[in-house]
C-alpha cells in the first residue's frame, strides 16, 4: 500500500480516510535524521514540523508534500521543486480559529486582562476590579491588518461586522480587498491604527517588517497582535518599547525561537498576552486541515495534482520522476 509519512498524527476523522487507501505512519521524532530516515519509502509525506532542506536530496519515494495548515517556510519548497517533489497546503482551513484568537488577544489587552485575573487571584476580588476603569472597549478603534489573504481577511470582517470598526490593510499585492477594509500604505497604517495585526507570510521582505522605526511610529496606547511569524517583528525594538510604555501592549502567539525561553522578556510585561504558537488550533480546525491534507495525498495517489499546489514549477521534473502518474 502507499505510505502516507507524518510529522504528526491526524484528526480522526482523516485517519479514517486514509484506512483503505494507504498506510499512515507518524514520526518518531521531528529532529532532522529521524525526518529524513522515516520518509525514505513514503509516497506523501504531510507536514506540521520543519523540514530539513535536504529532506528531498538523493534517494526517496517522495511524490509530495503537504502542509497541514498555510504557512509554507516549514517546506524547503526551492528544493522540492529541485527534487520533482509537488508542494501544496491548505489556505484558509484555519483562518476563522486564527481571526478568533485575534480578538481574543485584542480584547483581553484591551480590558487588561492579565492585570486583573492576577490581583483577583492574588489579592482578592476588590484587587481585581481596582483594574477597571483603566479598561478600554474594543468599539470605534481603527483596526490596521498586514496581511489581507484568508486570515485578514477574516479578521477584517469580524472587525467590521461584528464590532464596528474601520478596517485599514496593507498587503503586497493589494489584491483581494473587501469593500469594508481600505488598502493603504503600510506606514499610514501604523501610524493610524489603534490595532495591529500582523498576519503576513514570512518571506524575505517580511523579516524584520515591524521595524523599530515603525513600532516607535504606533500611536500611543496602540496594541499589536503577532499571528504571522516571529522574525517580522524586530524583538529588542518591541521590548524597548513596552519598557517605556510607548505602546498599549502586544499579543504574541508566534516568536523568533521557539519554544520561547521561560525567562524571555516578554513573560514579565503584564500587557503582553503570549501564547505558544496555537492561535490556528482548534479541535474544528484540526479537522478541517486533517483532512484537507488527506484529500490531497489521495489526489497524488490516483495520479493527480494537488488542487492547492505551490510549486507547478515542479510538475515536469515529477512527471519525469513518475511517468504517467500526473494530472
């Protein structure tokens, strides 16, 4: 039967999808020499964790590659389109849980939340609310996405309709604008946002994006929320900044390191929200992308193209390597 490698187990509901097409197995361990080892024979292999950037280099079984989310810097896709090694991913399978969390993170800065569950706990219940009128309501801000594809744009619209607000976007291609957000300059949006989201792909014109002068230009009081990926933001600028009270906080789910280091800086601020890289996790969207995953690997398995393939480069050097076996 065809091997189906990966890096995690599946929902259920995909694992049972898999029972009589193939044979699942799941890493042992996600270092890079375990990686490469145990996907030697496999037909697809489906990706949750980095790959190295040798994974495809010499022998191998390998027809693709697929992400169990959007995010595609956990493929070496240069090298798996060197290899004849098709690349796809599922955009948009996790955006509502992603937009979800979001305004969970705004919403818990905004009413400060950290300062309040600790003096509660800590202090008693007049502690907590002592934090109160300090609070501020997430209604009639300017709410500035970076980013406008799936994720923004879910973001963009549970901003506007469910809470009001005026929605600016800054996007490379300034493409796929809904009417209710207004494509500007990413420097106007910094400056007039009172929320930030980032939630641009990393590549290489995003490393370092939020900029200290950018992150110096925030409005006083201004939050900024982190569902991208770590190295857009420039780390010691941030830190700077919250040090010196020239923003409202920050709302982190992704960072340049991770795990993130149990006495990094960013745990000590009371108006920094850290999560561990979850914000696209929930039990409805592991479901989703389990199984959006699995439709794709019995797609390359019946001889087909992924519907979602980043790589078409890749196509002729795969029909090369498996005559007869692509759409």
């Amino acid at each position: 039967m065809p091997v189906i490698y990966s890096t995690h187990p599946l929902h259920p509901r995909a694992e049972k999808m898999l029972a009589e097409a193939g044979e699942l197995r799941v890493a042992s361990a996600l270092d890079a020499a375990t990686l490469k080892r145990e996907s030697r024979d496999a037909d697809v292999v489906i990706v949750r964790a980095v790959l190295p950037p040798d994974m495809f280099a010499g022998e191998h079984l390998i027809r693709a590659a697929i992400r169990h989310g959007a995010g595609l810097d956990m493929i070496p896709v240069e090298e798996a389109t060197a290899a004849g090694v098709l690349v796809a991913n599922l955009p948009g399978a996790n955006a509502r849980s992603v937009a979800e969390h979001v305004i969970f993170g705004a919403l818990a800065l905004l009413r400060g939340f950290r300062r309040i569950d600790r003096d509660l706990r800590t202090n008693g219940w007049f502690a907590g609310r002592e934090h109160a009128n300090a609070a501020r309501e997430l209604a009639g801000k300017t709410l500035g996405i970076v980013g406008m594809g799936a994720i923004g744009r879910e973001v963009a619209a549970i901003g506007h309709h469910g809470f009001g607000l005026t929605v600016l976007g800054a996007s490379r291609s300034g493409k796929d604008f809904p009417d209710h957000a207004r494509a500007v300059p990413l420097d106007t949006l910094v400056a007039e946002s009172d929320i930030i989201i980032l939630a641009c792909p990393l590549n290489p014109d995003t490393v370092g994006l939020m900029s200290r002068q950018r992150i110096f230009s925030m409005k006083p009081g201004a939050i900024l929320v982190n569902v991208s990926r770590g190295p857009v933001i420039d780390d010691e600028a941030l830190i700077d900044a919250l040090r010196e009270g020239r923003i409202g906080g920050a709302a982190l789910d992704v960072f340049t390191r991770q795990p993130l280091a149990p006495d990094h800086f960013y745990l000590g601020f009371d108006n920094v929200i850290v999560t561990p890289h979850l914000a696209g996790i929930t039990g409805e969207s592991m479901m989703r992308m389990g199984v959006g995953a699995v439709e794709e690997a019995l797609r390359v398995l019946k001889g087909e193209l992924p519907v979602n393939l980043r790589n078409p480069e890749a196509v002729e050097r795969y029909r090369t390597r498996f005559a007869g076996s692509a759409g």
